[in-house]
C-alpha cells in the first residue's frame, strides 16, 4: 500500500492538457468544440462517440479539448476557443463576473459531490472548526474554492480565518505530499485516488457540507446562432447520462481508459455520481445564486452578478 507521499506524487504525476491558447481561430460552422475533463459524463461521450452520432445528420463533428479543472476552461470558453464544456459550481460564477459571454445549458444536479477536505493520517485536526489558522489549499476559482468556503461558515469560521492556498489540482497534490498545507480541497478523480492512500484521511466530504452541482456552459453567441445544435448535444448527453446509472461498471472502465486513472479509484468515483441531466430549473438556480452571493459577500467577485441572466432557454419543440 502507497504511503501520503508516493500516493500524493503519483496522483501529482497525472498527465494534464495543456493549457489554452490566449488566441483562438473562430470556430467552424460545421464543428463543435467541446472542452472536458478528467471525470463525468462528457468523458464517457466521447469514448462512446454519442455525440458524434447525434450531430452527424446536422453535418456537425466535434473535436474535443482536454482541460485540467474549470477555470481553464471557461477562459477558453470566453476567448472563443470551445463552444461548450462542463465544470462545477464557482467557475462559470468568476467567468460571469468577468463579463464572460456565456449561458447555462443544463445542470447535473449533485454531479460535484465526489469531493471533499483530505488531511495527513497524522493530522491533529478533527473538525472543520479547527482548521482556524491553518493553511488550507484549493483551486482557485473552482468548486474546491465554494466547498472550501461553505464548510468555514458550517464551522462558524470566516474565510479569514484560515490561510487560503490557492494551488491547481497537481500542484495541490505536490504541496500535500511535502506537508506544506494542512488541509487540501478536491474533487474526483483526484478525491477518489489520494482516498485510497493509507497516509491520507478525509475530514469532510461535500455531502455534509453543501450540495455541489455541475453545468454544462456554452458561449452565448453558440447557443443562439446554433441552438439546434446545442439542443442536440444536450439530448445526446442525457442520453448518456440515462445509460451511465444503469451500467456503472462500464462507466468505470471507460472513464479510466479515456483518462489514465487507476480502475480503483475511477469506480469509488462513479459509484457516488448521480448520473441525471435536467434542465436549469428555478431550484438549481436559486442554489447557484446562493454560491454568486457568498463569492461576491467576500468581495471575491468585484460585483453582484444574476444567474438568471445567464440562464439558456432552449427553443421550443415540434409536437
């Protein structure tokens, strides 16, 4: 069994994508730019080439981006380099800030909760109370960045009250396994894989802190000159979505073909993921107004921003 340090530098050891250009060519009217990561239902699409399939009769392909966490992502999303992707709850909240034109699709409802607070196995701390003046690192930006926040004010603690660290994923990993944090916020894969290590305790998981919810995000201006389109790849991946929660075995082992990481870890990571795809229904929306609103409390966003402004509807159907 790997010990906190060889596990951490192993996880660290994952291959990323690289990051996007700064520039990107206007994308084709026959192609649709999808941006992904690591984990989740748009990795099984694309070993499954679902989308591909649906967007054919529409004389659409599909060329696939890889990114390593979502503000990355959205980035890419707002300098035109994809049209849509999937990221957790905090990202498109920064992006929207940042005047990023973009537009909530759909949401997987409960779609982050495969994450949570790891700390040493011979940490002395117990309780999210006492990570008080502790050095706690996440991904700044990300749904880590959220997670990390909603589980200081279930403590009763203020954002000021701990040394935030704000580190990507990998980065992340190599700190934790030097020992220069006390606590590290992540999300699956990377969750799944350092809970497997002997060194590495979990001190809370997102399901007793806050609810975690993940989105599909397009570049307005594709939602609304190619909103068949995007219709399309919507309805492909509820489809994948419906096929993932009957064959969560199958799941796993796509994801850990198309991704590199350990079958173990990829299954303990499917096992807890709620394969559901649904529109952004007025619930959804008021929670991710609650996140806008605890970012923009801590002036961690320079203004108030509506997620109802970025709410996509899709065009009425046929029948």
């Amino acid at each position: 069994m790997l010990d906190r340090r060889a596990l951490l530098a192993a996880l660290a050891a994952l291959p990323l994508a690289p990051a996007p250009a700064r520039r990107a060519v206007a994308a084709e009217s026959g192609l649709v730019r999808i941006g992904y990561q690591k984990n989740g239902i748009l990795v099984v699409a694309k070993q499954q080439g679902i989308i591909e399939r649906r967007l054919e009769p529409l004389g659409q392909s599909v060329r696939w981006v890889e990114f390593s966490f979502g503000p990355p992502l959205l980035e890419a999303l707002s300098l035109d380099g994809i049209d849509l992707g999937q990221t957790g709850d905090a990202p498109p909240i920064f992006a929207q800030a940042a005047r990023s034109n973009l537009v909530y699709a759909a949401a997987q409802e409960a779609g982050g909760s495969g994450a949570g607070i790891l700390l040493p196995k011979d940490s002395t701390i117990r309780s999210l109370a006492a990570l008080k003046g502790k050095r706690v690192a996440f991904a700044k930006a990300s749904s880590s960045h959220n997670l990390t926040i909603a589980a200081l004010e279930k403590a009763g603690l203020s954002y000021a009250d701990i040394e935030p660290v704000t580190l990507a994923p990998a980065d992340a990993a190599a700190a934790f396994a030097r020992g220069s944090i006390d606590a590290w916020t992540i999300w699956d894969p990377y969750f799944a894989i350092a809970e497997q290590g002997e060194g590495v305790r979990v001190l809370a998981r997102a399901t007793d802190i806050t609810p975690q919810n993940t989105f599909f995000l397009a570049s307005r201006p594709f939602a609304e000159s190619r909103a068949p389109v995007l219709t399309a790849v919507i309805d492909a991946l509820g489809e994948v979505a419906a096929w993932c929660t009957q064959h969560r075995g199958a799941v796993a082992e796509l994801l850990s073909q198309g991704t590199g990481v350990p079958l173990a870890a990829t299954r303990r990571a499917v096992d807890r993921t709620d394969y559901v795809i649904g529109p952004m229904t007025d619930r959804v929306a008021a929670e991710q107004q609650r996140v806008a609103d605890r970012f923009h409390a801590l002036k961690l966003i320079p203004k108030p921003i509506r997620i109802a402004d970025a709410v996509w509807t899709p065009p009425a159907r046929n029948g």
